[in-house]
C-alpha cells in the first residue's frame, strides 16, 4: 500500500463515523457467541446454553449430549489473538487498523446475532483508539466495548501506536432470539485480524504489525471457523437404522444424539465438517435415534452437500396389538411384525383356552410402548389334570354323572356279559380310577349286559367249558353229589340231555369240542 | 282174564306197537340176539330207525351183570352226520348192571338229523354163562327245538355159554313151549317199561 492509498483509506475509515459497520443479522440465534482471537491461533467456543459442545479451529462444533436445549438457550464462541504492533519510534505513531470479517448465519428465524469487539493492550507504548470513539484517548481496556451488529463482512477499527508493544483484541458474538428450530450457528467464518500498517511518521509505514493478514497475499493466515448449536427443546425423536457397517452423514439440521439401543451395537460419531455416525458393528444393523425438531416430524433431512443421509422414521412407539387366544406362534408373530418382541412366557392351565394358546398378554391390547419392547405372554397349558372318579359297580348313568361332573368326558361304552355284574352296572372303566388325566379326557366304560345265556362258567363266552360243566354232572339229581346247579340249565333238578343239548345250541358256530 | 285171552290180547298189542314203529323212531340193540363164551368180548350196537331231527339222545343201558361186564361205551356215526357233536359215554355200573346215562348231542344251531343209524357202540366181556338181557332204558330224544321225540326200544340178547361145559340135548317139543312163553313174558316186560305199549 502506497501513500496514496493508505490516505485514502484512513479517509474511508473516517468516514464510517464511529467506525463500525452496521452488520446485518442474518440469524437469530439465542446463543452469545464469543471469538478469542489468540496469535497462538487457539480457538475454542463456549456454550452457555447447557448443551455441551466443543470447536476447534475448521471444524464445526456440535452438540453431543442430551437433549433438549432450551429454548432459551444462550451460547458463545470466539477466540482472541494477540498481535504485536512496533512503531518506529518517530513523532509520528503508527497508525493500524484491526477488522475481521464474519459470516455467521442462523437459518433459523428470531434469532439475532451481534458481536462486540475488546481490545486492550498489555504493554507500552499505549495504543490509541484513532477513530472508533474518535476521541484519541489512549487505549485502555476495554479499548471497544460496544456491542455491534454483526454482518455481512467486516468490522474495521483504527489505532495509534506509540511505540512497540501488544495488542490483544477479542471479539464477542452474541446471538438472542428465540428459535423456532434447532440449529448449530456457525460464525466468524473467515474471521481475521487486519492489521494493516499505514501510516507512520516516516510516512513509509515502516511500523510492523506481526500478524496474519489474509487479504494481503502471502501473509499467514488461519481462518477461525466456529460454530455452536443452539437448539430448541427437542420433544419429537426418530429412529434410524443404520445398515451393518456402515456410515452416514448427519446434516447440520439434524440434532443428532446418538443413544444406545439394548441389543444394537455400538455407535460411533467420528467427529468430521458434518456429523458422522459409524455403526461399530459390522454384522448388525444398528439403530440412531435422533431428536429432530417438533416442527417437522418424520421429515427427510439433507446434509450441507444436500443428499439425503437419513429418513427419520415415525415416533417409536407402537401399539400392542391383542394376541389373546392366539396360537403361541401367531402371537409371536404378530408380535415381532409390530416391531415388538416376545417376553417373558409363563405356562397355567386353563379350562376355556385351548392348550399352546395365549391366555394374557402384558402390556395390554391398545398400549403404546417403545418400539421394541418385549410382551409378557400366559400360555394355556390345557385344563388341568383331574383324577378320574372310581365309577365300577355304578349304573351306567350314575357313573355318566359321576366322569362328567369332574370335568371329564364318557368315552366309549361298551357292554359285556356278566354272571356276576348286574346288567347296566359298570364292571370296569379305562383309564382306571384315581389316574390323573387332562380335563375333558374320555373316560371308557364296560358295562355289564347281565348273564350270557350258556355262559355256564361267567368266562364271557360260551365254548366247550361250559359244555364240561355239564358232562361232568350229567346224569346227577339235585342233592347228589357232584350235581352242579350251573349244569342244571333249565332247572328241573337234574342234568341231563335236555340241559346238555340246550348249551350244546348255543354254541357258536364251528364249535368242535373233544 | 284167561291166560289164553291174555295172549290173544297181547298179540294183538303186539301188532299194533307194530303198526306205530313204523311212524316212531325206535331204538334197538343190534344185533339182536347174539352168543358168546365166557371169556369173550361182546360188542353191541344202539342203533335208532326212523327218526326225524335227531338232536341229541340219552339212555341207560341195563344188563345181567352176573353174564356182562362193561367195559367201554363209543360214539356212534349216526348223529354225527349231522355235525359236530359231544358224546358223553355214560357210567359203567357193573354191580348194577348198568351203562348209565349215556348221551351224545349236536353242537350249535344246527338241524337234527334223519333216518336210521348207529348211535353207540358198547363193549361187554362175557363173564358168566347165561342169557342177558340189553334193554335201552330211561332213553330221551330230542330234536334241534330241544323238544322229546317219541320212541319205542326194542331189547336184545346175550347168550354167553361156557366153552367147557357140553351142551345140553333139548327137546324140541319142550324147547318151543319154553320158547314160546319166554317171548310172551319178555313182550309183557317191554311194553311195561316203555310205557308206550297197550300191554
């Protein structure tokens, strides 16, 4: 810069009154926002808003604790640097300016941003303000302390040097408002210490300024690319399932938490310009659940390249459908096609539910759980086991009464002649009395249907046995010895053809006796 | 009543039990008559004629047990052309002189049979010298409805001789009154146990 043009430049500078450019609010934002330009080119933000965050220089900061921020949430970053102005020593102090540039936005609306610059010099000789307060005075801390609106580009400020010494100058930023959705706020893009050395007494502007200049070609620069986020008090989440190892993006509009789902794998945010989200396991599909501004539930989110990195899925809760009387297998699935799991199964017998279906559930039909939450199932086991009552030597429809007042069931009946059971009598039952069946188990009875005509010996058949019977008494009279009344078949009193051949009729067929 | 009027009417008796054992079933000894010495075995058959639906039957048959031992008692073929049957041999009364209750019987619901046959067989050892009588006795027979079907018995005879002992010459003039008052007095006899003769 020649002469000429660093008079023409003081005179611009002069023209700007107190020397300060009304910065336009591109954001609203609720955080403070506070730049430390340091010489060591250290660069951190705070946030005041309660969301933790960290920044470095280049790189965003973002949250990565819980939510919700508040709605109003206030935060700050910035940074200082310290310069080193010399003067030559002449009659004429050096005269410098000091400006940055910012490009700070908030998309969101209501918020607004302003920053107020401080500078303060630690040494002798004084700095004087030139023409901010336009007074001369000697710099003293605070060398500016109003805030300013902060805009578009710069903000330039000029100072006298007596001398050689330090010059720290800090910027704050602060940002109020009321958002309407969260986002992170980035500022001070770009954000540089002028320091330009334009006049001096030698008129040659020999005063040296060690610091970076990045409008002047070649000088070192380092831009302080800082952000917070601010957010709104998240009260809408989604889930989303991140494919076996793989990652993605998470757009700056995202507030994105990753939270641990029980039973998924580990999620790793690896820190990048946008949010990344590995999925630490390479075999399991892994889920992100991510709070996501309540204007825009569901919504499909873009990152700052505007491709789309994450589809947020509805709210996580879903509706416990009614699986009471279900199969076991229908119930699970119907369960898990919910997006449910299978709890915990208990067995009990049950007498109106058939065995292998579902007598309960847990939660109930109708609730809304968690996506994934697990559903307690009461499995019938069947009625419970009854002992079966002792019927034989019953009536038939006594004993009928008897099976099924126990909760048990007649089986098969079947009759059986009996010399010695009356007829309609119970001679036995299968399963045997005192045995231990399931309700409504048949319960098989023989009954007797008396007598079985030439049935001498009660063997349930007539053969050649009963024959025998006869022919071994035949001949005998009632009285005499080895008479058989059971040979006596008609009763007269003696044994003889009549008798033999009355049995000997009802023989089956094909008998062959001998 | 004369003793010649006696006969005259039992002659006719005679000729009219004659007439109804052509309807009746009639149980006989057979052979009729028949001779042995002593120490031989006599077999006699108990045969029944004219029959219809023969089921099953049952008789004594008695015997001079001073002349006849017996020994065993079989099935006849008779009965059971009509199927299966069960044949109870009857009891050995040898003090007695009697084969008690012997009987045989179809098995199962079956028709009786038919005609004439042989219906047992009786084996005796001759024991002692003199004439036996074998009458059937206490006889039942039963068609397939369990029902008694109508019979008359006709008696045999067993001569047993002793071998060592000559025989006698006999008069045949005294031989045929002997004769003739033996058949007279042993037709009485019958009809009387039979019951079902006019004498």
């Amino acid at each position: 810069m020649n002469t000429t043009e660093r008079h023409e430049w003081l005179a611009r500078v002069a023209t700007r009154g107190a020397g300060l450019n009304r910065l336009s609010f591109l954001s609203r934002s609720i955080c403070v926002l506070a730049v430390w330009v340091l010489g060591a080119s250290t660069a951190f933000a705070q946030i005041n808003h309660g969301c933790t965050s960290s920044a470095s220089n280049g790189a965003y900061a973002t949250t990565n604790g819980p939510a919700p921020c508040s709605n109003s949430d206030s935060g700050q970053f910035g940074g200082s640097k310290t310069i080193i102005v010399e003067d030559d020593g002449g009659s004429f102090p050096a005269i410098f300016t000091i400006g940055y540039s910012n490009s700070a936005t908030a998309s969101s609306s209501g918020l607004v941003l302003q920053a107020s610059a401080v500078a303060s010099a630690s040494n002798s000789p004084a700095f004087y303000e030139y023409s901010v307060n336009g007074n001369g005075a000697q710099i003293n801390n605070p060398l500016i302390s109003a805030a300013q609106p902060v805009g578009e580009s710069s903000w330039f400020d000029q100072f006298v040097a007596l001398g050689t010494g330090l010059l720290q100058f800090q910027l704050t930023m602060v940002v109020t408002g009321t958002p309407t959705s969260s986002e992170c706020v980035s500022g001070l893009t770009d954000a540089v210490i002028r320091a330009d050395v334009f006049f001096d007494d030698n008129g040659s502007g020999s005063g040296t300024i060690n610091t970076f200049d990045p409008d002047l070609p070649g000088a070192p620069g380092l831009g302080i690319y800082s952000s917070v986020c601010l957010g709104v008090q998240s009260t809408t989440t989604g889930v989303v399932t991140i494919l076996a190892g793989e990652s993605f993006s998470l757009g700056t509009e995202l507030r994105a938490i990753a939270q641990a789902f029980a039973g998924y794998p580990y999620l790793v945010f690896n820190g990048a310009s946008t949010v990344f989200v590995q999925n630490g396991d390479s075999s399991v599909n892994a889920k992100l659940l991510v709070y996501i501004d309540p204007l825009t539930p569901g919504a499909a989110y873009r990152d700052d390249t505007g491709a789309i990195n994450a589809y947020l899925t509805p709210p996580s809760t879903v509706v416990v459908p009614d699986v009471v009387g279900l199969s076991q297998l229908a119930a699970t699935t119907a369960l898990v096609s919910t997006g449910l799991t299978v709890g915990t199964l208990t067995s009990q017998s049950s007498s109106s539910v058939p065995a292998g279906n579902v007598i309960s559930q847990s939660p109930a039909a109708g609730a809304s759980v968690a996506d994934g939450a697990a559903v307690s199932l009461v499995i019938s086991s069947g009625p419970a086991p009854v002992a079966v009552p002792n019927v034989v030597g019953k009536l038939q429809a006594a004993a009928t009464s008897a099976i099924t007042g126990v909760g048990l069931a007649l089986g098969t009946v079947t009759n059986q002649p009996s010399s010695s059971v009356p007829i309609g009598t119970v001679i036995s039952e299968s399963p045997t009395a005192g045995t231990s069946v399931a309700a409504g188990s048949p319960v098989n009875l023989v009954i007797s249907s008396g007598a079985l005509q030439g049935d001498l010996n009660g063997d349930g058949v007539v053969n050649c046995a009963d024959l025998a019977i006869i022919k071994a008494s035949f001949g005998k009279k009632v009285g005499q010895a080895g008479f058989d009344p059971r040979a006596d078949v008609n009763g007269d009193g003696v044994v003889n053809i009549i008798d033999l051949s009355t049995e000997a009729r009802l023989m089956p067929a094909g008998t062959v006796c001998n | 009543m004369s003793k010649l009027l006696r006969l005259a009417v039992c002659a006719a008796a005679s000729v009219f039990v004659g007439s109804l054992a052509n309807a009746q079933a009639v149980i006989s000894i057979d052979p009729t008559t028949q001779t042995a010495s002593t120490g031989n075995v006599v077999t006699v058959d108990v045969g029944i004629s004219n029959v219809s639906d023969l089921y099953g039957y049952q008789f004594d048959l008695a015997f001079n047990p001073s002349i006849l031992q017996a020994v065993s008692s079989s099935e006849g073929p008779f009965l059971a052309t009509g199927g299966s049957t069960f044949f109870i041999p009857g009891t050995n009364d040898n003090l007695g002189g009697t084969v008690f209750a012997t009987a045989n019987t179809l098995l199962t619901a079956v028709s009786g049979v038919n005609g004439s046959g042989e219906l047992a067989v009786f084996t005796f050892d001759a024991i002692g010298a003199g004439t036996s009588t074998l009458a059937i006795q206490n006889e039942t027979l039963l068609n397939s409805s369990i029902n008694v079907i109508s019979d008359l018995t006709k008696t045999g005879f067993v001569t047993v001789s002793s071998p060592t002992v000559a025989a006698p010459e006999i008069d045949p003039a005294s031989t045929m009154s002997a004769l003739t008052l033996l058949m007279g007095g042993l037709a009485v006899l019958r009809n009387r146990r039979t019951n079902k003769s006019a004498c």
